[in-house]
C-alpha cells in the first residue's frame, strides 16, 4: 500500500532515521502488526471509541489505515464507509492534504501524545469550514500504541466570532484614535483664545493701575475718586480674578480629558512592580501635599504585581490624593496603604478616614465628570475615571467601600502572574 512504500523509501534515504523512532518507544513492528489485526476486527474499539462520538470522529491502526468511521466523517469526505475502511490518506485524499495527515499520525504514533490541530476543510458541496481535531493515541493493555483516535469538532462559527471579535477591537482601537484626536484639536482650539483671553486680562489688569495712578494725580471730588477706586480697584479685579480661573480651569480639564482619551490605545509595558518601592516614590513626590494636610500615611508590607509602571503609578497617585483630598478636618488624617494575595491576583486597599462617601454617591464616583462636593470642589472629576479606565485595561478590578462621617476604602486587584 502507498503508506508502506512511502514508509520504506523514508527508511532507505541517507541519513534517514527511524520513523519518529516509533520502534525504540514502544513494540517491534511485527508486535505492531498483530495488534493491528486486534484492532482491525474488534467490534469493541468501534462501538466504544466511534458509534457515540457527537463529532466527526475515526480510528486508524499502526499503519494509518481507517478502521473505523462514524457517519458524519463519511458525510464530510461524501463518501461510503466502505470505501474508507482499509484505506490510507493517500487513497482517499489529495496528496497534499495526505503528506499533512500522515505526518500528525506519526507525530502521535511516535510520542504516545494527543495532538491538537486546528485546520480548514473543504466539503464536497464546495462550503469550506473550520475544523479543531484531535488525534489521540490508543494503548493496549500492556502500554503498547496499537491505534490513533481521531475526533474533528466543527469550530467554524467559534472562528467567525473570533474574527468578527478582531474586527470589533480594530474599529473600537480606531474610534479611540479619533476621539483622542477630536480632543486634541479642541484642545488646541482652545487653548488658542485662553491664552487671548489671558493675555488681555492681565492687559486689563496693567490697565486699572495706570487709571488709578492717573486719577490719583488729579483734583476729584472725593465721592467721585471714591467710586472710580471701587470700580478699578474692586468690581474690575474681581471680574478679571474670576476670568483667570475660569481659564485655568479650563485648561486643566482639557489636560485631564486629553489624557483618558491617550488610555485608550497607547501602548503598555507590562513588568514585574516592587509596589513597596512604587508607593515609596509616589509619596516622595506627594512629600509636599502630604505636609499640608497633616496627614499620618502608613504603608505595607505589599505584595508584587504585573503593571506598566507609569500607569500604575498613575492610579495609586490618584487614590492617594483622593484620599487627601476628603480628609475630615475634626480630626487627625490618617491614611493606609495594605495589601495582600488572592490566587494569581494581588489586592491592594487605600484606606482612609475621611469624610467618607454617601450610599447614593457610590455607584457614581468612577464616572467621568462627578464630583462628590461639587460646589466647593475644583477637582476636575476625573481622576478616579482614569484609575477605573487603566486598572480595567491591566484585567483587574477597582472598587470602593465607604461610609459617611467615617472614610472610605479603596480596593485595586491586579494580575501578580
């Protein structure tokens, strides 16, 4: 038969070694020949490994002859079982497709271990589709390999979902892209007039002193010079005043939403994070803020995790000025940074005990744009969103347990494997 011819000439090549060194790993072939005649005519091997198989499904003895098949591997090849039984890939197959066959055959035959493929098939009618297989060998009751079961699983609309998946994530990278770009323009855009607004502010501002340098040269009456110092001196600063911050503001929130929008897509460095030094150098650069609330900050011992290192950094800053920021001002600050191991993961906990948070403000705090205090709050409401939107991206979670009058905790769950 052709796999015997073919398996001959393999051995006769120069250099040619064993195939797959199948005769050092298990029985001498003659061994292998009777046992396929075992195969060949025991009704138990097909009724057990074939008839209840759901899949496409069939058994081969040593030397890759179909010795048994289920109807649904006779309805992919079109063909009878009869005319598959007793035959090789070669005979019922292109040789192309044959060559891959036999080669994964001898591959099992060889290592005595399954083999997982995921291929396409081509059907009579023409329909091509995707098929997982795995070939699996079979030992007798004295550890020899005497055959290989083969199961195909129709995989074709797992695929499809997979690609309709990438073509989902290609178009959601790509709004990203535009939304990031759509900020950057209206950020330039205005920035531009901030800057003219401002610019002739503080014109305005030059401005009323040199009127009030003038007027104070002049003879005026004192009701007169007493109305011309409230304007200049008052009502003018005081609108400049609200000018200047309403501007800083402004930019502000553009840096924030110019930087969330950045998440999106940019690329990420994933390493191995030593948290213990990571906090450590958020609180040197936080040394100042920290000063100014009074404010008792313990830390750790904390375990490792996986993390860009930036982003990460990004998030503890966050929490950290979170939590300074809400600190109840009837008593002393304190502020905890803790940690511990859940399986693969790694749970950190910024602990505070400040004002604390409202049960109907808690479903809220992560969303863009809400503050808590909004009318003596000039945050931009964004912080806690862009800790929400890199935790997310690093597959981990973020939440938050508080009480009113009594402070609020923090939990981060990052990957540590």
């Amino acid at each position: 038969m052709q796999s015997k011819n073919r398996t001959k000439t393999r051995r006769r090549g120069k250099g040619a070694k064993p195939p797959r060194q199948i005769t050092e790993l298990h029985t001498s072939k003659t061994e292998r020949t009777g046992a396929e005649e075992e195969v060949q005519g025991s009704e138990y091997w097909k009724k057990a490994i074939i008839d209840s198989i759901p899949d496409i499904a069939w058994l081969k003895d040593g030397q890759f002859r179909f010795v048994a098949v289920n109807d649904r591997l006779c309805e992919a090849f079109g063909m009878k079982a009869t005319d598959l039984i007793g035959k090789t890939d070669f005979e019922v197959s292109p040789n192309e497709l044959a060559e891959k066959y036999s080669a994964d055959d001898e591959e099992v035959m060889s290592t005595g271990k399954h083999k997982r493929i995921e291929e396409q098939w081509e059907l009579p009618n023409g329909e091509r589709i995707w098929i997982e297989t795995v070939k699996t060998p079979i030992f007798d009751e004295t550890g020899r390999i005497i055959a290989i079961r083969g199961v195909a699983h129709n995989i074709t609309q797992r695929k499809r979902a997979e690609a309709e998946r990438r073509k989902l994530m290609e178009v959601l990278i790509e709004k990203n892209r535009e939304l990031e770009e759509i900020i950057r323009v209206a950020t330039h855009d205005l920035r531009t007039p901030m800057v003219n607004i401002e610019g002739f502010g503080r014109i305005l501002n030059q401005s009323c002193e040199q009127i009030r340098t003038l007027i104070g040269q002049q003879k005026n009456t004192g009701k007169l010079k007493k109305q011309l110092d409230e304007v200049i001196a008052v009502d003018i600063p005081e609108a400049l005043g609200i000018i200047n911050s309403g501007m800083s503001k402004m930019k502000s929130l553009l840096d924030g939403l110019l930087h969330l929008a950045k998440l999106g897509y940019s690329a990420t460095e994933i390493v191995q994070l030593d948290m213990n030094t990571e906090i450590g150098n958020i609180l040197d650069t936080m040394k100042f803020q920290v000063e100014q609330s009074g404010a008792e900050i313990k830390v750790g011992p904390l375990p490792s995790c996986l993390g860009d290192k930036s982003q990460i950094n990004q998030v503890f800053s966050n929490l950290l000025a979170n939590a300074l920021n809400f600190l109840d001002s009837s008593r002393p600050g304190l502020v905890r940074i803790t940690g511990q191991t859940e399986e693969n993961y790694s749970v950190y906990c910024v602990q505070d005990n400040g004002v604390g948070i409202a049960a109907d403000n808690i479903d809220n705090i992560f969303r863009m744009f809400y503050r808590v205090r909004s009318a003596d709050d000039d945050s931009e409401g964004l912080g806690l969103a862009i800790v929400r939107r890199i935790v997310n991206r690093h597959n981990g979670e973020v939440w938050v347990e508080s009480h009113y009058g009594k402070g609020s905790k923090f939990f981060v769950k990052l990957p540590r494997q």
